[in-house]
C-alpha cells in the first residue's frame, strides 16, 4: 500500500487491510493473517492525526 492508496482510500485502507487478512485467515494462512493486521496496525497509525497520551511521534529530517 503506497502512500497514494492512502491518501485515495483514506480510513477504507484499514478495511480493505482487515478484509485481506480475514481471506487469508480462511484460506489457512496464519502468517499472512497476522502480516496484514500488521499492516492495518500501521495505517491506522499512518492516518492517525494526533499522537496517543505520552507518545512522541518521529519528525522527518
């Protein structure tokens, strides 16, 4: 997922992540599975727009 499917499908890209995993947890694949609740982790962080109570979030240099 680029950031351009992240600015293209916003929060949605949390459910389509989500539904990945979901597919991969019915066909067998436990490792797949948990690589995509990863990623669902990961842009949730992504789109978050503030930091959570006493985390520091990394500037760009």
């Amino acid at each position: 997922m680029s950031e351009l499917d992240l600015k293209q499908h916003g929060h949605a890209a949390i459910a389509m992540a989500l539904n990945g995993a979901d597919a991969l947890l019915r066909a067998g694949d436990a490792d797949g599975h948990a690589t995509w609740k990863r990623v669902a982790t990961a842009i949730n962080d992504l789109l978050r727009q503030a930091p959570l109570e006493g985390e520091q979030l990394q500037q760009n240099a």
